[in-house]
C-alpha cells in the first residue's frame, strides 16, 4: 500500500508505524495518528513547536519536540497522559528495548 498524508499543515519531520497504526510528527506542531486505511485516527496537538518524533511505546505514543517537551499520549484515545520538560529543544529520538534516547540542540 501507498498513502499520500495530506493532512498536515506544514512539512513532516519523522514517521512511524506499528501493526495496528502509523504515526507522523510535523512542524505544524503536531502528531497524527493514522489507521492502517490511512484515515486519521488522532491528532495529538498539544506542542509548541516542531514535533521531531514520534514513536508507540507499548499501548503508548511518544512524542518529542523542539519546544523541549516529551509527552506520552494514550494510543487508544489520543489524551494526554504525561509530559516532561527537557530544558533543550529535542532534535531528534530513537526508542530501543522499551527506552527512548534523546538528542538535543544542547549536546
């Protein structure tokens, strides 16, 4: 399958996907969260800047930004469950074996 997302405002900065769902981050300053049809499902707008990342995390979606925020969001219902200020803006983030890793623009 090939889909076109074409609900974004501005450019898409990171994707994702898993079995069930597939995610994309965006300078628009949010994080959709797409079906396996390609309808969008959610979108988690709660960031400030670019979102960098985006990431399922168990029954979890993560998500980085360049506002400094990491926010953890309910993958069922799209709310908001945790957010963590990193004091950097987050440039870029990978998760392995249950663990995010997180690059800033402070080093």
């Amino acid at each position: 399958k090939f889909f076109y997302l074409d609900s974004h405002h501005d450019k898409i900065c990171s994707l994702a996907m898993n079995k069930e769902t597939f995610l994309s981050a965006s300078k628009d300053t949010t994080c959709k969260v797409w079906s396996k049809c390609g309808e969008v499902q959610h979108t988690l707008g709660d960031h400030t800047s670019s979102v960098t990342g985006a990431f399922v995390l168990g029954n979890r979606i993560c998500t980085t930004s360049y506002d400094c925020k990491l926010r953890m969001w309910d993958t069922k219902t799209g709310k908001l469950e945790f957010s963590q200020y990193l004091f950097s803006p987050i440039t870029c983030a990978v998760i392995f074996d249950k663990t995010v890793l997180i690059g800033t623009d402070g080093g």
